[in-house]
C-alpha cells in the first residue's frame, strides 16, 4: 500500500478509489446500511441533495455561487458530482443552503470524550 501512494500514480489511485466504491456498494453492505438507518453518501447523492435545496430555495447557480463567495462554475460541478470540488466549496455551499453533515462512527463518542477532556 505504502508503494502505491509513495509516487502519485492518478490511474492506481482512480483503481483503489473504484474498488472501495464497489464493495461498499455490494448489496450486502447497502442492505445493513438500511436496516440501521445510515444512508451511504457518493458524490451523485451529494449533488442531488445541493441541487434540491437551491432549486427549493429559489436560487440560480449563479446567485447560489455569489452568496458562496464562489464562481458559478464550481456550484455546476457539485451539482454533477465531480470529485475534484475542493471540500471548502462544498462547505460554503452547504452553509448558505443551510445543510449540515453529521458523521458517525462508533469511535465518535470516544472522539467527543477527548474533545471534552482538552477543554
């Protein structure tokens, strides 16, 4: 693993990227996903949610970039789910549509502990 990262190499990371894809996408894991309530997010859910909301909130691409502080163009390329949106953008997005992002994860309550113990 350590190889394979050490020189960026785009195809193996596209080919290590594609087959994580593929295996949290196997039926068995989106069916326990379901069951517990837990909705898997790919970048097509995401730019679904972001398009919803604007069109909801009766904003253009362009109106939504400018409140953003963001060009037209990036809200087009959340909204066709490209991967190379910088998390940032995506942020800014989300807190003029007033979305928020909750992760989960068992080790979270171990997390927020520790998080309380340092302040």
């Amino acid at each position: 693993m350590k190889r394979l990262f050490h020189r960026y190499n785009g195809n193996y990371v596209n080919k290590l990227v594609n087959l994580v894809t593929y295996i949290f996408k196997r039926p068995i894991f989106t069916d326990i996903a379901a069951k517990y309530g837990v909705l898997y997010m790919d970048a097509s859910q995401i730019a679904a949610i972001i398009r919803f909301h604007r069109k909801k909130g009766g904003l253009t691409q362009i109106e939504l970039g400018n409140l953003a502080g963001i060009g037209k163009t990036v809200v087009f390329d959340i909204e066709k789910g490209k991967l190379t949106v910088r998390l940032s953008s995506l942020l800014k997005v989300m807190h003029v549509l007033n979305i928020k992002m909750e992760f989960q994860s068992q080790l979270m309550l171990l997390f927020k502990e520790k998080l309380n113990e340092k302040s």
